[in-house]
C-alpha cells in the first residue's frame, strides 16, 4: 500500500485535461521554478479563499 507523501489529512487527486491546457500550466510552473503540481495547487487554493463561485454550463 502506497503512502501519502506530505501524510495523513490529505488525499491524491488526478484529472485529464486538453493538452493545451496542460502544457500552458506546465509553462507558468516552469516559469516561478515549482512543479505543475505545486502550481496548480496554489491556484486552486487562492480560487477557494477568494470565496468566488464558478459558473458552469455545459459545452454544445
């Protein structure tokens, strides 16, 4: 059984996306020097303490 690396309270989370998005998050991270996961882990959590919510609609 596979251990959380930063420990207990925490859970792993994976998702697929469009390329193009993935490799304009691989450059932003790139640019401060920070793993893609570190990055998009700051984004989301400054989304979540702006308290904004996010519209959805679905694609056509």
């Amino acid at each position: 059984m596979a251990t959380n690396p930063i420990g207990k309270g925490s859970q792993t989370i994976g998702i697929n996306m469009p390329k193009k998005m993935a490799d304009e998050l691989e450059k932003r991270a790139e640019s401060m020097l920070i793993s893609k996961s570190k990055y998009c882990k700051i984004v989301l959590g400054e989304w979540l303490k702006s308290g904004k919510k996010l519209t959805l609609s679905e694609k056509n």
